[in-house]
C-alpha cells in the first residue's frame, strides 16, 4: 500500500521534473537558422563538397589536360571527358578538351577525382542550391564556351616540366586502364 | 595462437592448419563441418562472427570465421567448399549457432548454395522470382525491374531440403502462418522500422505472437559492385552500409587495406580517424536515442536529440567537408589535416555534450511512463546473445563483453584507457531499458575518449605517400571494427589484381534484426516497436 | 501566374535555378486562354497548396537521416508549413523520396504513389533517387525514380544538406504556384537535353550489357 | 461587451417579432445561432492549430510556422484551402455509408458539446437543468464515429486503433464523471449557471481541498478523451501510422483534424467552467477595490483566458511525455485514478456536511 501512493507521487514528482526541462526550452532562444531569410550569412563551411568545378582564370583557360583519370578514378562514372586530337600551327597534334561533363545527379562527393587531379584542374565549391526541375540540367559542362587550356609561361616551365612529367606517364597509362575495364 | 592450434588439432584431427594467415586457419570438406563445428561449440567457441559465400570459380564455397564469448580475442577460421556449381549443397550449422540462420539464407541468395536441413531456404535479399544468383562470377542473367508487390506466397512458404538415407536430396515445404492467424503488415514503409524493414507479425489481440522480418527492400548489392572497383573507390561505398557509423565502417576497411599492403599510418592520422569514430558514434547514439524516444511518441526528446547531434555534423563539415559522409580516412591517412581551431571545437563540444546528457535523463530516463515501457520488456539473456550474435550496445547490455576496442585494439584505442560499458550482469536482465542507458552511458564513455585523444594529438603527418594504384598481395584479409552497432567485419579476399576477389561486411545488424523474433514474442504491440528502437539497427547495413 | 510574378519570401526570382522550365510550363498551361475568374481562383488555391505540403514519412536510406534533420530544430521546414509528417500516404501531398529505391521497393514506392490522393507531387532527393547514384551500376536498384513515378523537383546530393532540400521545396513551391485547378498540365514535351540524357542512358546501358556478355 | 451582444441580439430578437410570424421567427433564429456557433467553432479550432504549432515550436526549441504571413499566422488558412481542395479517395471493399458517415458523427459529437457550453455571462446556446450530464453524454457520442471509422474503413491498423480508442475513451469517461460529480456535491446542482453563480465570491477550486484533486483527475482523464499525446494510442503515429482514420483524406481526414483541435478547446473550457469558475472574475472576498479590477475585466476575457491556460497546460504534457502502452493507459484510469475519484467524491461529501 505504501509502495503504491509512493509510486504515484515520485512517478508525478518525475514528470514534472521532465516538464520543467522542455519549460525551460520554451523560454530559451530557438536554435532555428532561417535558411532563405539569411542566406548570405548561412554559406556551408570552406571544406564542404557540394558541387565539382573547374577554376577558369581571367583570360577564360583552364587547367585540364583531358587526360581523363579523374573519370577513371569516379566509382560510378560522374564525369565525361569528350577529348580530340588537334594538330597546332607547328605541325604538333596534342590532345584537347572539348567537353567536361559532370553529372550532379549522380555525384557522390567523394572527393576522389579533385584528389587525383594531377594539374588540380578541378575542385569542390560549396554552392549548394541546385535543385532543378529537369535532370538533364543536373549534367554540367564544367569547361566554359570557347576556354582553353592555360599555357605554361616560359619562365615557368623548368619547375612545370618534372610536374608535368608523371601526368604524361599516368595520360599513356589511361586509355591501357581503359582497355582494361572493358573486358 | 599456439593453444587454438592445439585445440584445432584436436578437433580437427589429421587437418592442417595454414600457416601465414592472419586467423588460424582449416580446410574442411563438406561433410566434415558439422562434427568440427559442433566439438569447437563445445570447446567455448560460441559466437559464429561472420559466414561469407565465396565463389572460387571451380566451385563453391563458405568462410566461417568463428569466436569464443569466454576466451574473446581467439578466432578461427573454417573454410569449405562444395562438390559443383551445378547442385551446389552444404551442411547447415544454423543448429549450432543461432546466426547462421540469416547468413545461410544470404549464402543461398547470393550463390545458389543450398543448405541441408536448414529450415527456411527463402531468398532473403532478392525477390522470389528473381532470376539467377548474382554474386557467382558467371552471373549475366538481366532481371528488370518489376511491376508488382512481391507475391505473399514466396514469403509464407518455407522451402528446405534434408537428406534421405540414401544420401539422396528431398525437397520439402512449410507454411509460415496457420490459416487462422492474425497477420498484419509493418513496413516496408512504416515509420517505426527505421528504414525499410518488412516485419509481418502474427497477432492475438494486442500481443504479438511471431515476427517474421523480411529482408531486401534496399539491397543494392553493394559487395558485389566492390568486386569491379578499386580499392579507393570502395572507399565511398563503405560508409553508406551503416551511415550513421560511416566513419567507423571506412576506418575498418582502411585498417584491412593498410594491413594487407603493409601501410604504416602516422599516429596522428590514427588519432584523429579514433576521435572521428567516436564523434560519429555519439551522433549515432543520439540518434539512437531520439529515434527511440520519437518511436514512443516523444517527439520533443527526438528534436533535442537532433538539434545536440548537428553539433558533431558541423565539426564533420569543417574538418572532413561532409555532414553525414564525411569521406576522411584514405588508404594511407586522411584526406587533409584538422583545421586549426578543431581542439578546442571538439573539447567545447564534449563539455556541452556533458551537460546535454544529464537533461536527457531528466527528461526521458526518468519518466514514469518511459521507464514503465521498457522494463520487464524484451529480454534477451546472455546465452541468447551470444547464439545471435548480437554485438554491441545489445549485447553489452545483455552482459556480454565484446568491444572489439578493448579485445582487438586497433589504432589509438590502446593509448586511452577507457572502460568497456557493461551492464551488471547480476541485476542485469537484458532488456529494453538495459539497451536504452547502455547507450547513453556509452556515449559519456566515448566522451572520455575523445577528449583524452583530444588532448594528446601528436604532431606527424596525417597521410602517408601510397602507390596510385593499390594492389593487394593474394590472401584473405579479416579487419574488426566496433561501429556504433557492434561488431563490424571487412572480409577481403584479393587475388593480387587491383580489384579485390570478394568483399563481404560482416553487418552487425541483421543479427539485431534476427533477434526481433525472440524478443518480441509475448509481448505487446507497442513493445515491438520499442524493441526494435532499443536494438536499433539500421536496414542498409543488413541488406548491404 | 507570371513566371516572374512569383514571389518567394526573401528570395529573389533570379536566384532560382531552371526559370526556363516553369516559363515552358506557364506557356503549356496557357493554352487555349486564362479566364480572368478562374484564373483569380487558380492563384488562391495554389497559395494554400504551395504553404501546406504536408510530406509522407518516406525514407529508405541515408537520405531519410537529413531528411530527419530537414525537420528537426536547426533547420526547420515547419516554418514553411511543411511540418505535418503525415505517416498515412491518403494524407499526405508530397513524397521525399529519400534514398536508393530497389527493385525490391520499386513496386511499394508505385503503390504508395498511387495511393496519395491529388494533388500529389514527388521531390527525388539525393543522388540515389535522381539516377541510382552511387549503386547505379547494381544489379538491383533502379536508375532513377523518374523511371517509375513522375518526379518535380530534383534535390541532387549525397546526400544533399538540409539547406540544399529547402531550396528544393522552395523550388516546389514555386512550381505549385503556377499549376491550374481546373485545367491539369500535362508535363511539357520532351527538350532536347533530355533527348540527349535518354540516349546517354541508353549508350550507357548497352556499354553494360556488352561488357557482361565479354566477362 | 458580452451585454453589449445580448443587447444587440434582443434588438434583432424584436425586430423579427415585429415583422415576422412567432414560429418563423424561431426558425430563424436558430439558423442564425447555429451558424455563429458554426463560426465560432471554426474559428477556435483554427486558432487552434496555430497555437499548438507554435507552442510545440518553441518547446522544441525551433520557430515554427513563420513565412506565411506575419509571425505565420495565415498558416492555417493556407491548411484550409489545402485540405478543402484535396482528393477524397473512395475506396473498394469498405462499408461506404458507415465510413463517409464517421466523421460527420465525431464533428457532430464535438459540436454539440460545443453548444452546451457558456461562453460568457450570459452568452450560451442552451442553458439544461442537467447541463453537466448533458456535456458528459454527448461528449461521449464522438467514440461511436471513431470506432465506425476504424471498422468500415477496412484495414487492420485503423480497427486495431479503434478498439484501442474504444477502450481508452469508456474507461476515462469514468473518471472525468466521477471527478465532475465531486463538483456537483460542492456546487449543489448540475445546472451550469446555478453553479456560476455558486463561484461568485470563489472559484470552485478555492472552496475545498478536493476539488483540486478533482481538477487533477478531470485533466488527466479529459486529455485522454481527446486522444492526443501521451494518450495518442488510437492514432499512435509510430505504430498504426496514422490509427483509425488511416484511409481518410482530403476534407474527411480534416474532420477528424479540426475535431480533434475543437475537443481539445471543449474539455478546457468544461474544466474551466465547473473547476475554475468558468467567466467569473477571480474575487477575493473583503478585498473590494481588488474585486472591483477583477471585474472591469470584461468576462469572456476571463474564460477564454483560463481556458488558454489549461490548453496550454494539455500541450506542454503533450509535447514532454512519451505514449502510454495499452496496459499502462488501463492500469493508470482502473487501479489509480477511479480508486482515487471514489474516495475524491466521498471526501468530498463529507466535506460538505461538515464545512459547508
């Protein structure tokens, strides 16, 4: 008997308690950030992977070789790299990027093809807001209309070249690792 | 070593143990395997870890790979194959160990490998009429995807095989339910089954006389797509097994990867990855936490929990660039270091969290109503434990020690001294409030971890130089990892290519699911939804 | 309504992503004329319906946890008036669909479409759902909600933070905004890009098959 | 004011009699009253939704409906539209009369408790000599549609969820009558303006020690009347999804929405007449100059008020408790509170005999 009317008024005494805990929140400050009311100051923080891209400096270049191990590396075959080959005013044929295309519907941020980049052409921005109606518009060409590759400046070429050097191993390296997927 | 070699002698007379693997090792033939498994049960090896199919192309075959509740840190290994790959058949253990139930039914869905005398040859994963076993290496059968629900037939009726005195294979079949029982259908969408679990449970009234759990509804077959990617980018695919320990899940198989190919990890990576995995396993206990509370209709305790855990997803964002994928361990450390004000982030947060979990006592521990709902409910003793093997937390709970941190101490976890949470187990009845404060007691103890890590960070590198394309050399790889969820597995079988042979997760909760049957059974409605909270598995993870 | 007419609470109408697509859409609607009194009516019961999407509870994956997040305290999608997570698809407008969908599931998800009562609209959230995502080479999951239901606004990811799904429901908004009680739209032809996208998918999908006949 | 709108209605009153015959005129005045009790029940169940929204908000620490229109208030029209303008979806293999006819029996049930009740000094629709006992037993009849919903509508969660309800909503009937009964010893009668009047000088609750216990009990066993958390096993979101109106959409499952809201509002405001003194300023006797302030309080201000205050209160336990379990809802009402109410009521009279 005693047991039960003790039971009852602790049992209460133990329900108030938790009711004073969300009383004490009811008077406290939300914690709600107001995504679109301030959105200039809600920006994810630096490192947040949100969207790959390709860095184009003032004169419209870019830094990709098409040499195509970032769509190697991508587990699931994010990016296209359409390339061709083109023979310069100097008689040399060298390859070119034409298309970069980097399907947001089916990127998994793994970070994997910025970090293999060996020009680190590409990098991860944190812009978010990207829902669309149509999903062929989650497929973005990442090199600009009419950009190029940048070219290495003579003063700089010496401290280029032994950079440059393992990305033309790893370039004949890539379409034999191709091959090798395919069958 | 030297004494389970010894007793591998005795129980295996006249086999040869394998010398250069990781885990004592024995070949078997199929008939063989029962009277080996049941003299090692016998001998205290009661916790069946993990059963992988592998396909070795000229035939089939099983991996057993077994441990010891008593003497913790051994495991053996048992291998067997079977005759053909055309009416490929092996002897069940599910008699033996509990969980072999489920892993059999997994082996058959993903090799055709039948069981003799197992009780319940459904698929598991797959449809009922799916065509063709996927894992095996000829597999090109193209199934599309269907237009109607899964027939109700292929779940109810129990197919199995035993062997008559001639050795000759009959078939036979049972019905799930009786004609007259009550069936109702929880899930696949239903909110209390934490994702997408089909549980068809068998009533009386309020009280729930069986539960069968129905696996599959997002199995997206993820070890065999490991088969046909490289080592890195399995990477991603780990940590969306268990998202909510993915940190951890991609710690383990980094671990597996760096041992193989013999990568030395600098310590600082080692510590920062430890305090990753306990960060991310008090995110996922706070979830567990309010999801547990939310499954009781406290939705209040639920968004407390929430609005806590989004502080260790912003310390996962400015350090790793991800909320819930962090994507931080790489094959030979992380991917960059820590940024500079982390120490002081994460020691802010441990102090808050401190305070967090004593509001949560107050608020939901304590209360009558709570309390009166978990106690008495879904006991799970500790015998039964460790027959399901029911790693982690559940198990714990039940007064099983099995914290891989402590018996098979991995990167920094041997350079913290911490205590293995256990609940009593003299008072400790294993049931649904055991499970409930084990996690939060756990959630204090990692605490502790993380701020002693935290405050002896060394000072090297955080990754080192690893070749561009890792290759394995041939052998089978075993990496255990405590996830948020128990006792998590990366079985690697590489064959010295770029891809690996065969991966298999050992996933700590299917065998959490496996143990909704028992523990449910007798007990009300309402109490199988608390149970299920209390276990706290995550579907993806057991589907894979 | 003007597609440049809408007004979303402090966002501007050029921020949004995909104008071209609600100005295709208006142009489809348009057709065969507005009546001014309709079109009045039309605007009223597309403000209620754009400020109370109440959302199924639907959640197969990763996903499903920042869907989670969505409606816990730090962001809040109650604010917008989504908040009642209704567990019963009768009750409910819109479905998140949060995670990878199996060939498995692919039959529940239809059934449970169907049994949403109009208006009823689909948000294909994180990559899973947009294009089978990471598993989009498993032998078990499907390539993309589209393939089974029709979906209106897609929420790329993996999976995609709280903030980028508000974006995505304002994006929802938006397009609720335009639609017409009386007169259903149909959904608007075919553009080229996704053309383009179907072939990609097809060239895809043979590279596959062939690749499996040669191993 | 309250006197101001009895003035106004008299006016009309006469001016009908003037023009129109006897019997029309009562006709049309009982359209006309129960379309304002229409409106008014309406209305306070919109107010409702957005308050509890908001209340619910800020407890767990969050904002709540704020972008549509000021601080959100327009939230609940948007609702309106919403669901006025949804599917209703027929079903196959159901009992359609008895499944269309649930809700209107659960809003039928709620609205004519709503007409027994007093809104003001002197603002009511009827006013019985057993009003008490006629908000008891119609209050009750909203059971009859949920358990009719759960049966016709043919699917396993929502039956499970209506024997639930059935069960929860008889077993407190009990309580909350015994606890009124308390009231009606102390109060002398069962006509609500007799017991008005009772509280002038003081609220019930300041009269005897057992009417706070009393309160205590009615509180409980109204809120479990109302189906809501923690005592939401009918609906119980995390089991049976959505419980015994599971197959209802659009405007039906609106019904059942708007009458959960306008129960909630019903049982504060009967708690507040027979505990809290109903419209009656709070009177301190011997205190004349407090008693006079109290009073130029207009009195709907002081039921609506109070009203508020027990709402709130039925919140707060909502949005902190989680849900009871089907054997702890029946241990709670048969094992604590009807023992408890019993030997309330007998105290009770005791009380009576000897202090009052």
């Amino acid at each position: 008997m005693k047991k039960y009317f003790t039971d009852i008024f602790s049992g209460i005494w133990n329900l108030l308690k938790g009711m004073k805990i969300t009383g004490k929140v009811l008077v406290s400050p939300a914690v709600t950030e107001c995504y679109p009311e301030k959105r200039d100051e809600l920006q994810p923080k630096e490192r947040f992977r949100a969207e790959l891209t390709m860095p184009h400096n003032e004169n419209n270049e870019h830094k990709c070789t098409a040499c195509g191990i970032c769509a190697m590396n991508c587990p699931n075959q994010t990016i296209t790299v359409n390339k061709s080959k083109i023979t310069d005013e100097n008689g040399k044929s060298k390859i070119v990027l034409d298309q970069y295309l980097y399907d947001l519907g089916s990127c998994i941020f793994c970070g994997l093809c910025s970090r293999v980049c060996p020009q680190g052409a590409i990098e991860f921005t944190n812009n978010f807001e990207h829902a669309v109606y149509t999903r062929s518009k989650l497929i973005k060409q990442l090199n600009k209309p009419g950009s190029k590759k940048v070219e290495v400046a003579k003063p700089v070429a010496p401290a280029a070249k032994p950079a440059s050097a393992p990305a033309q191993q790893e370039k004949e390296a890539a379409p034999k690792q191709e091959n090798e997927n395919n069958q | 070593m030297e004494d389970i070699k010894k007793l591998l002698a005795k129980v295996a007379p006249g086999k040869e143990v394998a010398e250069g693997t990781q885990y004592p090792t024995i070949e078997l033939e199929p008939n063989e395997v029962r009277a080996v498994a049941k003299k090692l049960k016998e001998a205290g090896f009661d916790y069946l870890i993990n059963l992988t199919g592998v396909d070795y192309t000229d035939a089939l075959g099983t991996v057993y790979h077994i441990s010891s509740s008593t003497n913790k840190t051994a495991v053996v290994v048992l291998k067997t194959k079977t005759a053909d790959r055309e009416e490929p058949v092996l002897y069940t253990v599910s008699d033996i160990w509990k969980s072999a139930d489920l892993y059999e039914r997994e082996v058959y869905d993903f090799f055709g490998i039948r069981f003799i005398d197992h009780p319940d040859m459904r698929r598991i994963f797959l449809r009922g009429d799916w065509k063709g076993f996927p894992f095996r290496k000829d597999y090109n059968e193209v199934n599309d995807t269907p237009t109607t629900n899964v027939n109700i037939d292929s779940l109810e009726t129990l197919p199995s095989i035993t062997l008559d005195k001639e050795g000759k294979i009959i078939e036979k079949s049972k019905q799930l339910f009786g004609n007259n029982e009550y069936v109702v259908n929880f899930g696949p969408q239903h909110p209390a089954t934490h994702g997408v679990l089909h549980l068809r449970v068998s009533l009386d009234g309020e009280i729930v006389k069986k539960v069968d759990p129905n696996f599959g509804y997002i199995h997206r077959g993820i070890e065999k797509m490991c088969e046909s990617l490289t080592y890195p980018q399995i990477l991603p695919y780990t940590e969306r097994l268990d998202y909510l320990s993915g940190s951890i899940n991609r710690h383990a198989f980094c671990m597996c990867v760096e041992k193989a190919a013999g990568i030395e990890v600098p310590q600082r990576a080692q510590y920062i990855r430890c305090i990753f995995d306990e960060l991310t396993r008090v995110a996922s206990h706070l979830l567990g936490w309010g999801c547990m509370a939310m499954d009781m209709g406290a939705i209040t305790a639920f968004i407390y929990g929430m609005r806590d855990r989004e502080k260790i997803m912003d310390i996962f964002e400015e350090n790793a660039g991800g909320r819930l994928m962090p994507a931080y361990s790489i094959i030979g450390g992380l991917t960059k270091d820590v940024v500079p004000n982390f120490q002081q982030t994460v020691s802010d947060f441990v102090a808050y969290m401190r305070e967090s979990i004593k509001e949560y006592h107050t608020l939901f521990t304590g209360n009558p109503i709570a309390t009166g709902r978990m106690h008495n409910v879904g006991w799970l003793t500790k015998e039964t434990a460790v027959a399901l093997g029911t790693t982690g937390p559940t198990g714990r709970a039940s007064g099983w020690s099995n914290d891989v941190r402590k018996l098979a101490p991995y990167a920094a976890y041997d350079k913290v001294k911490f205590n293995e949470v256990l609940r009593n187990t003299d008072t400790c009845k294993g049931d649904s409030f055991d499970r409930y404060i084990i996690r939060l007691d756990e959630v204090l103890e990692s605490l502790n971890i993380i701020e002693q890590l935290n405050d002896n960070l060394p000072t090297d590198g955080v990754n080192v130089k690893v070749p561009a394309i890792v290759k394995l050399p041939e052998g089978e790889y075993y990496q255990r990892a405590e996830s948020a969820r128990g006792d998590f597995g990366v079985y690697i079988k590489s064959d010295g290519n770029k891809n690996p042979y065969r991966v298999k997760f050992r996933s700590p909760c299917m065998t959490l699911i496996s143990a909704l049957d028992p523990l449910c059974k007798g007990e009300k409605i309402a109490d199988l939804i608390t149970i299920g909270a209390s276990l706290d598995y995550v579907i993806p993870c057991a589907d894979r | 309504m003007e597609v440049k007419n809408l007004r979303v609470k402090s966002m501007n109408h050029v921020t949004f992503n995909d104008n071209e697509y609600l100005e295709q859409y208006v142009e489809e609607l348009k057709k065969g004329g507005v009546n001014v009194a309709i079109g009045c009516l039309d605007d009223c019961i597309n403000w209620g319906r754009s400020h109370s999407v109440w959302p199924l509870t639907f959640a197969t994956a990763c996903c499903g946890i920042e869907f989670m997040c969505v409606g816990a305290a730090r962001t809040d999608f109650a604010r917008f008036g989504w908040e009642v997570t209704r567990n019963s698809p009768r009750q409910s407008d819109v479905v998140f669909v949060a995670g990878t969908i199996v060939n498995k599931m692919a039959p529940v998800l239809k059934r449970l479409y169907d049994q949403m009562a109009e208006p009823k609209y689909v948000i294909a959230m994180g990559g899973c759902a947009i294009s089978g995502g990471p598993f989009k080479n498993s032998y078990n999951v499907v390539k993309g909600v589209n393939e089974i239901i029709p979906v209106d606004v897609y929420v790329p990811g993996c999976p995609p933070r709280p903030n980028a799904v508000l974006y995505g429901m304002l994006q929802m908004e938006r397009k609720i905004k335009l639609e017409g009680f009386f007169k259903l739209p149909k959904k608007p032809a075919i553009t080229p890009e996704e053309k383009v996208w179907a072939e990609r998918l097809a060239k895809e999908e043979e590279a596959r098959k062939a690749a499996k006949g040669i191993k | 004011m309250s006197l101001e709108l009895i003035d106004g209605i008299n006016k009309i009153h006469t001016l009908l009699t003037d023009n129109i015959e006897a019997t029309w005129v009562s006709l049309i005045e009982y359209v006309l009253v129960g379309l304002g009790f229409l409106t008014l029940y309406a209305l306070i169940a919109l107010f409702l939704i957005i308050f509890e929204r908001k209340i619910c908000a800020y407890f767990q620490c969050r904002l709540g409906p704020n972008r549509v229109g000021p601080w959100g208030i327009f939230q609940v029209i948007a609702d309106m539209v919403k669901i006025l303008t949804k599917e209703i979806i027929p079903l196959k293999h159901n009992d359609k009369l008895l499944y269309y006819a649930a809700p209107f029996i659960v809003i039928m049930g709620s609205l004519l408790t709503f007409g027994g009740l007093q809104f003001a000094e002197g603002v009511y629709g009827v006013d019985f000599n057993v009003g008490v006992f006629y908000l008891l037993a119609v209050s009750s009849i909203s059971i009859i549609g949920v358990m009719l919903a759960g049966w016709s509508s043919n699917n396993k969660y929502s039956l499970i969820g209506a024997m639930r309800s059935g069960a929860q909503v008889i077993s407190f009937e009990l309580s909350a009558c015994l606890s009124m009964m308390a009231i009606v010893i102390l109060g002398g009668s069962m006509n609500l303006s007799a017991l008005m009047a009772a509280q002038e000088d003081a609220w019930f609750i300041f009269q005897s020690p057992f009417t706070w216990v009393a309160l205590v009990i009615y509180l409980i066993a109204a809120h479990a009347e109302t189906n809501r958390g923690p005592f939401d096993l009918p609906e119980a979101e995390s089991e049976l999804t959505a419980g015994y109106h599971v197959e209802y959409s659009g405007i039906t499952f609106g019904f059942f929405y708007v009458a959960e809201y306008c129960n909630l509002f019903i049982n504060a405001a009967i708690g507040t007449l027979v505990f809290l003194g109903g419209w009656q300023a709070l009177h301190i006797p011997g205190c004349e100059g407090f008693n006079a302030v109290m009073d130029a309080i207009p009195s709907y201000i002081w039921m609506f008020g109070k009203t508020l205050v027990l709402i709130f209160l039925s919140l707060w336990v909502r949005w902190t408790f989680p849900r009871l379990r089907i054997d702890q809802l029946l241990h709670l009402e048969w094992k604590i509170m009807l023992p408890f109410s019993l030997a309330n009521i007998l105290l009770m009279a005791i009380w009576v005999i000897y202090f009052k």
